[in-house]
C-alpha cells in the first residue's frame, strides 16, 4: 500500500477536494466576475477639438493645424495624424499604432504637446482640448419624457444627471439633444440710436458687474475670512438690475432698456426624437472591464424608478440599454454551452459504456467551472468572446479524457487490475497528450500573440481555450484515474467490434492501396484551394442586434430645419413598415456611440442619423435592402443610407479610396475623376464624396482707413455683426445646475438676417457717433471649401462606396485600383485604400505574423514526442487534410469565408493533429515494444484507436453545433469552419495517414531508437 501511495492519482481526498473547490470557485466566478457585451480596445483614438473664432479655414489650418501636425510628429507611438478644419473651428483625429499597448505613457506625450500649443496660440484659440477617450461606448441612453416645455425637459435633465452621478460606477453622462439654454438681452438697432448706448459699452458694464473675483481677505489673530465678490451675478433677476451708465451719465437698469428672459438658443445645432417627439436625452458611459455590466444596470434602473416615482411630470425611459444587451449575449452564449455538454453528454452514451460514459461526463463540468476559476484569477472578463471560448474548448477539453478512459477500459478489459490499468494508461499516454495539447495551445497561439483591434477583439478565445485545455491535461491524469479506481467493473461499450472493424477497413483502405491514396490526397487539397479561392464573402459579420441605422447627409450648409424635414420624410416610410417597433433620431450628429463599432460624424447640422429597432433581428437584413430601394427613388439630392450594425473595426464604407498631395487643385481635380470612376461602376453603390467640393461664402473687404478714422476696431465691428445675427456673448451666469451664456441680440428672429439686413446695419463708436457698416465693409462672395481635409501631414480628399449585394469589395477594388492609380500618378499625388481592403489587411497581417511561432512550438513539440523529422513531416501534413472539407461546408451552409473562418481554421490547426499523434504514438508502440511488423502495427493503431478518434472528433463537431445558430452572424463561420474541416480530416487522416506511415516509416529504424 505504501508503493501504491506513490502514485498521484491515488491520493483521492486530495483530488476530489481540489476539484470541489475549484468548482465551487468557478461557479461563484460566474455570477460575479466583471462583465460587458463586447471586449473592450485599449484607448487607440483620441480627438483635439481648437476653436478659433472668426477665423477662416486656410487660416486656422495654416496657422494652427500645421504647426500643431509638427508638434505631433516627434510623438513615437503615432499611426495617423488627420484634421478637419472649417471656419472658427478644428478638428484632429490622432490615432496610436496597433501595436502600442501603454497607451497612456504615449497619450501623456501628446497632451504635453496640447499644452505647448495651447500656450503658443493662447491669444488666437478659445478651446485647444484632448479627448484621449473618444472610444468610449455610451451604453445607455435615457430620454425625458414630459407635456411640459423643452427647456423644462432640459432643466429636469441637468437634474436627472446630477442625481446618476451619484452611481460611482458612471464616468460621464452627457445631454443629447441639448438646445442650449440662453440668457437673452433683446436690444434693438432702433433702441441704441434713441439712447445714444452702443452693444459694446452695455456689454461692458455687465460684464464688470459680473467679474466673479475675490476682493481681499479678513484675517485675525484666531480667524481668517475671504471677502466674497461684489460684481457676481447669481441669477436672471441680479442681471435685469444690473446698472447702466447712459451717454449722458444718468444711471439706469438694465431692464429698463432691454427685454430679459431665458430661451433656448435660435441657433439650432442638434436636436433629438423619440418616435416622432423632440426630447432630451443623456447618455451614460461607464469604464471598460471595471465592473460587472449587468449588476451596474440593475442599480440604474432603480434610481430611475425612484425618481419617476417623485410623479413631478417627467418620465425617464431607456431608449439603449446595453446591461440589457449584455445579459442576453452571456444567456444566449451559456444556453449554447448548457447546449453543448448535454450534445457532448449524449454522443458519449451513444458510443461508450454507461460507466466509461458517465466517467468522462463527470469530468466536463469540473473542467468547465476550474477553467473559469482560472480565468476569474487571471483577471478576466465575461463578455462573448470569453463566454464563446468556452464553448469552443467543450469538445476539446474532454478528447483527453476520452483517450485516457479508453485505454484504462482497454487494459481493464486485458485482465489488469485498477491500480495498474490506471497506471499503465498515464504512462503510455502522457507524453503524447502532453504533446497533443500542447500542439493545440501551438495553433492559439497566434491568435494570443498577435497585435492590434482585431487582435484585442478575440485574445480571450485562446486565453479561454488554452485554460481549459490545459485543465483538461491535468485532470486526465489525476481526476479521471482517481474515478476510474472506484468502479469495480470497467467495460468497453457493446458495439466495440463494430468500431475495431470499421477502423481495420479504413487502415486497410490507405495501405493496400497507399499511392493512389496519396494522389487522391494531393488532388482534393488541389480543388480544395480552387474552390476557397471563389469564394469571397463579408469579412466582418454583422451583429446579432434587431437594430439598424439610417445615415442622412445633406449637402453642405444646408440647415437644420432642412435635416430635419428630411428626417421627417424617413421616420414617416419607416412607420409604415409593421416590422419596425421604436424610431430614434438624431438631427445635427450622429448620437452617441451606444455600439463599439459604430463611427460618429461631426457636429454638423446637415448630418443626422434615424436608429430602429424590428421585432426580431432575422428580418433586419430584408429590412435594410427594402429601405434602401426606397431611398433611391425618394431622395436625390440628399444621400439617405440603411445600415445594418457591423462587428469588427469599425469603418465609413466597404470602399474608402484616400487621395493625398499638397496642390488642393490637383487633389479637387483628379478627386473628381476618381469620383466619376467610382460611381459609374456597376458593382458599387452610395458613392459619395468625403470632401466639399466648395459652397458660397460672404466675406467683408474692410476699409481699414475709414475704420480707424472713426475710431471703431475690428473686434468692435465683429462684435457689432454677431449682435445683430446671432447675437453676441456677454458673460456667463448660473442657472439650475451650470452656467448659462447671456447673448445680446438686435432681434429675435435670425432668419431675417440675409445679407442685405446686415449691410444695412449702424455701427457707433465710443463718443455716441453712428456710422452705416457700408462705409467701412464691402460684401463678397467666394466659393472656396468651406472644409479642408488633412491626412498624415497632406491635404486629402476621401472617397467612399458601397457595394451592392452579391458582390465582393475587395474584388471591387482589385479590378479599378489600375485606373485609380493611374489618375494619381497623372496628377502626381498619392493613393491609399482605406475601408474593408485596410482592415482585412491589418487583420491577416497581425496573425500571420505570429503564425510562425505557432509553427515552431508545433514542431519542436513534435520533434520532442517522436525524436523524428520524417514523423514530424507527417503529422503535419495532416494538416491540409482538414482544409479539404471547409469550403464546401461553408457552401451548403450558405456562410462566406471571412475572419472568423480563418481564426476556424487556425483552431482546425491543432484539432487534427492530435489524431495523428496519437495515431503514430501506437504504431511507434506496437513496433518498438511488441515488435510487430509495420503494416500489422498501422492496422491494428488504427483498428484501436478508431473509437476514441471518433469520439473525440463527435464531441468536437457537437459542442460547435450551438454556434451555428444564423441568430449570432460571428459565430456561423468559425463554427463551421471547424465542423467541416473536422469531418474530412477525422475520416481521411485514418486513410491517407496509413497510406504515408506504409510508404514512408523505417521500421527498423524505429525498433532501434530510443524515442
């Protein structure tokens, strides 16, 4: 007994102890590990926003732009630099290289190099702010539902948003469809002429007595006491008795000459709707990867329970709920797994003794909920890439298993007793299993290694895949055993002979005839290769969401009123359709990011974007085509695009050409070629410019002389303008929760303000003197771009599309890339493909470029277990045996090639080489140990481990089958990637191997070696 205590696999209190609590570890991990929808990207993208008012375009990009763009570039860690620069304003993308990771250190750099330009232009910007996280997701969306006004709405909003600040888990919320809340000073052109005041000098006097400065200290010898400001104004009442010193020193209030009240701004910028109501509406984002999603969702919806019950006429609703989202996803994706054991549970009841069955089932939740323990003190986080590798590694993670209970049921069966069967087993199969499931981890591992968005989006299938597996190793050979010694009879299933036949055919089928076989072989991998080539397809599916957007873009400068009747015009087509349940519109942008992969547009009013939702998710795709026939009839003018919700990088366009140089000439020109090229093919469609071509624009010649002669400055004469269009900033004031701007306008309807209404405008200098604006200003009109775009230090114009249905972008863009390129080089600039083309490349790049680790750690576990090139070689030839049946699958099940197929067939890397390992391990065995003669030794290898190849290859191919499901479009294609490949290979590697092992195994070479 005390020999027997030697052994680990009899140390069963220990055993059985460790599994109990890793498994109880592994079931509270579950329920409160951290948890999203969708892994989250390291913070690659951030935006600069400069605002320089009364500055032009060229201006800004000249001046501030450029030098900013040579800042930047003594940043290491930066891939691209763009900017768009329009009148007053400026916005720059920066974003990191993809194989930056401590994108802090490099973030910190850049906002070094804001503050340097910040001090640099402090006298030309008014904002020069970094966004390092513009990536963040709002995953909630809530509306203020009210019969009251819209500044009510935004009032009782500013207060919503106080109050879910005080959820620690929120990081920002911001207010959507904020009109802007205004202060109005109504004083008219008419007004100031009677009085003899001018806007400039009431704008000074209520900007003195609203100075929010301290004016001294109290201090004695037991206190000290600040002296509060006497010039603040707290409120719109302090404002109205504000003082105002007239021309003739009479001292009057500000009320007295001006009309004073609250308004939301007459300058529409954005605008929010709720199934056809204007509402108010805040989004929330939450950190990334810092707290379980779900539990965050259940605490906001009873603080927004609590404050509808306050019944104060405001209703707060969610219009995007991700918490929501997320529990579907991790429920969906754990039904599946639930799914999975039960298929996995059945084939090994099916095929195996009850005992020997019910003895590799025991093994599959243990190794399940460790796994997951492991994963929670790995640190973790549920969302569906995780949840989906362990769905992946169910068939895998009991091969091992089965293999093990084989043998044992096998040496039982050959008279050994428990202890030495159990032993015997582990020591014939634990180097080969060492080697077979490090051989899987090999195939993972590019996907482990590899850098970059689409690298970040999947890491935790290996991370997840390796653990279990691994776990798997381990409790094949203390778990497994440690059961097995508690049965008292061991037997294989009833229908062994079958299995041991089918097996001695197959053998014999390759080595009878092994040339021909191996022709066979080498001609479908051939037509395997033919038959991939054809078929190209969406390389990013779309999201298993029964939501989808419409992107409206008018042309530019086009109004809000005018954005939003086009809105309108979509909202009342999409209301016809039965199908569609809710209508979320957003007028002015392109609302939050409520999904990862979405873009934002910019802050434009003739941008909106319409957001719907269907009743299920299977009828989005018909959806979207009907729509978007619609659209093409009904809407010339204005580009209106249906979309259905993507996974993967986000992009503009499948189809995104960029054109660089410095001659903005050339680049309009040959742009418009490009354009025209584009459009005119019959593949592509929504072909649209990402550029202006040029839009009117009134400037004013001053005449500087007459200017100063009547002691008016250009600051006086700008301001002078602002007050009668737009009106002009005085000061800030609180009201509510923040501070309001208090505008002093001439009117209070701006659309009266064309050109001529301010020609005719009166200007007075400081002395009370009147002058009409004609006398210093001359309108002119120039059709310049209102728009310059900037990439990587060059001007640049973009150019996007679509492709129709049926057709493939990248060979859309393979066939016009000879003229695009051609235009280019005529025009001496540079072409560069962005979009679908971009990605994919980045994304294959990243992977094969770790690919060759894989290989090496493939092969040099090889060489350890066999000591052999020639049997390396072998094995790895099994490996296009699995590709033969991919293309095919893919086919019947309608699924396209794209890049979840290929990290399919990474897994299919190290799936079928295990057959083949342990395959060779046995004829090595009954060669060197029995001494028998090689093609005895392949057929019955063959004859033996048919069973257990079989079944680990069943249980593979059933615990994929839950990802099959058309409801998750990323699933589908690795899913089947795998099932096919494992079909052709499980069947063929049992011919075409023996084939190999008769024409290319030395046996006396193997008897001979110590291996």
């Amino acid at each position: 007994m005390k020999q027997q205590d030697k052994f680990w696999f009899l140390q069963e209190r220990l055993i059985f102890g460790l599994v109990v609590i890793l498994s109880l570890l592994g079931t509270f991990t579950w329920f409160n590990i951290n948890e999203q929808e969708d892994p989250f990207f390291p913070y690659r993208n951030a935006n600069v926003t400069i605002v320089a008012p009364g500055m032009s375009a060229s201006a800004i990009e000249d001046t501030l732009v450029q030098p900013f763009e040579r800042l930047l570039a003594s940043v290491d860690g930066l891939d691209r630099v763009s900017a768009s620069v329009s009148d007053g304003s400026a916005s720059v993308d920066i974003e990191l290289q993809e194989t930056v990771y401590e994108t802090e250190l490099v973030w910190q750099r850049v906002r070094e190099k804001v503050s340097e330009a910040q001090a640099r232009f402090a006298g030309l910007v008014s904002v020069f702010e970094l966004n390092d996280r513009a990536q963040d997701t709002a995953g909630v969306l809530l509306t203020i539902e009210t019969e009251l006004s819209l500044l009510d709405a935004r009032r009782y909003a500013l207060y919503v948003r106080d109050e879910l600040y005080k959820l620690s888990a929120i990081r920002k919320i911001d207010v959507i469809g904020d009109p802007q809340e205004q202060i109005e000073v109504f004083y008219p052109q008419e007004l100031m002429l009677e009085l003899g005041i001018s806007p400039q000098d009431i704008s000074r006097q209520i900007s003195e007595a609203n100075s929010l400065k301290n004016i001294g200290l109290l201090k004695g010898q037991q206190y000290q006491s600040n002296i509060g400001s006497i010039t603040r104004l707290d409120n719109v009442q302090a404002l109205k008795a504000v003082e105002i010193k007239t021309a003739d020193n009479s001292i009057i209030t500000l009320a007295d000459i001006a009309g004073i009240k609250p308004v939301l701004s007459p300058v529409e910028l954005e605008s929010f709707w709720v199934n056809g109501g204007q509402r108010i509406g805040l989004s929330i984002v939450v950190p990334p990867d810092q707290l379980r999603v779900t539990n965050f969702g259940e605490d906001l919806s009873a603080k927004v329970a609590k404050l509808n019950a306050q019944n104060n006429g405001f209703i707060i609703r969610p219009v995007f709920f991700q918490p929501e989202w997320t529990e579907k996803r991790r429920n969906d994706l754990a039904l599946s797994l639930f799914y999975s054991s039960i298929g996995v549970g059945i084939v090994l009841f099916l095929l195996m003794s009850k005992k020997v069955a019910l003895v590799v089932t025991l093994t599959i939740p243990a190794i399940a909920l460790s796994a997951i323990a492991f994963f929670g003190m790995y640190g973790g986080v549920l969302h569906q890439m995780s949840i989906a590798g362990l769905v992946i590694s169910l068939g895998l993670m009991v091969d091992n298993s089965i293999v093990m209970s084989e043998l044992i049921s096998r040496y039982r069966q050959q008279g050994l007793g428990r202890i030495a069967a159990s032993q015997k087993a582990i020591k014939d199969l634990y180097k080969p299993l060492a080697t077979s499931t490090f051989t899987t981890i090999a195939a993972f591992i590019p996907m482990l290694l590899s850098e970059g968005g689409v690298a970040d989006f999947i890491r935790m299938i290996p991370v997840v895949v390796i653990i279990a597996i691994v776990t798997s190793y381990l409790y094949s050979l203390a778990l497994l055993p440690a059961i097995t010694n508690n049965l008292t009879s061991f037997k294989e299933g009833s229908g062994s002979n079958h299995f041991n036949k089918a097996g001695e055919k197959l053998a014999q089928l390759g080595t009878r005839r092994p040339k021909t076989v191996i022709l066979a072989f080498i001609a479908l991998v051939a037509a395997s290769f033919v038959v991939s080539e054809s078929q190209p397809g969406e390389f990013f599916p779309k999201t298993s969401r029964n939501q989808a957007f419409i992107d409206i873009e008018g042309s530019f400068g086009l109004s809000h009123a005018a954005t939003l009747q086009t809105v309108r015009q979509v909202e009342a087509l999409l209301q016809q359709n039965k199908n569609i349940t809710d209508i979320v519109s957003f007028v002015g942008n392109s609302g939050p990011r409520f999904y990862y992969n979405l873009s934002e547009s910019p802050n434009e009013a003739n941008i909106a974007r319409v957001v719907f939702e269907t009743r299920s998710n299977e009828i989005i795709p018909d959806v979207v085509q009907q729509l978007n026939r619609q659209f093409a009839t009904q809407f010339r003018s204005t580009r209106v695009r249906a979309r259905e919700i993507g996974q993967g990088p986000p992009i503009e366009a499948p189809i995104e050409i960029r054109v660089l140089g410095d001659d903005r000439k050339k680049l309009l020109a040959a742009s418009e070629e490009m354009f025209a090229l584009l459009n005119e093919d019959p593949a592509t469609v929504d072909s649209r410019r990402g550029y202006v071509v040029g839009k009117p624009k009134l400037e004013f010649e001053i005449d500087e002389l007459n200017l100063q002669k009547a002691g008016i400055k250009r600051s006086e004469l700008s301001a002078f303008i602002s007050w009668r269009t737009t009106g002009m900033h005085i000061t800030d004031i609180p009201m509510e929760r923040e501070s309001v701007s208090v505008m002093m306008r001439d009117h209070q309807n701006i659309n009266r303000a064309d050109s001529d209404y301010i020609m005719n405008s009166v200007l007075m200098n400081s002395q009370g003197q009147v002058f009409p604006l004609s006398a210093f200003a001359r309108q002119k009109f120039s059709g310049e771009a209102p728009v310059l775009k900037r990439w990587n230090g060059f001007n640049s114009h973009i150019i996007m599309a679509d492709v129709k249905p049926g057709f493939d972008a990248d060979q859309v863009l393979a066939a016009l890339a000879p003229a695009l390129k051609k235009i280019a080089d005529d025009y001496q600039l540079t072409l560069e493909f962005g979009g679908q083309a971009e990605e994919e490349s980045s994304s294959n790049a990243a992977l094969i470029k770790t690919l060759p680790i894989g290989a090496i750690l493939l092969f040099g576990a090889l060489i350890l277990q066999f000591n052999s090139y020639r049997i390396a070689g072998l094995i790895m030839l099994t490996i296009p045996l699995a590709m033969i049946g991919v293309s095919p699958t893919l086919s019947m099940a309608g699924v396209t090639f794209g890049f979840m197929s290929v990290l399919g067939l990474l897994a299919l890397t190290g799936i079928v080489v295990n057959t083949a390992i342990i395959l060779i391990d046995t004829v090595v065995v009954k060669i060197r140990e029995d001494g028998a003669p090689l093609l005895n030794a392949i057929e019955q290898a063959t004859k033996e481990r048919f069973r257990p190849v079989l079944l680990t290859a069943c249980t593979t191919i059933i615990g994929m089958i839950p990802l099959t499901s058309p409801s998750s479009p990323l699933w589908p294609p690795l899913a089947w990637t795998i099932i096919g490949g494992l079909i052709t290979s499980t069947v063929l590697t049992l011919i075409v191997l023996p084939a190999f092992l008769k024409l290319m195994l030395n046996e006396e070479k193997i008897r001979g070696e110590h291996l």
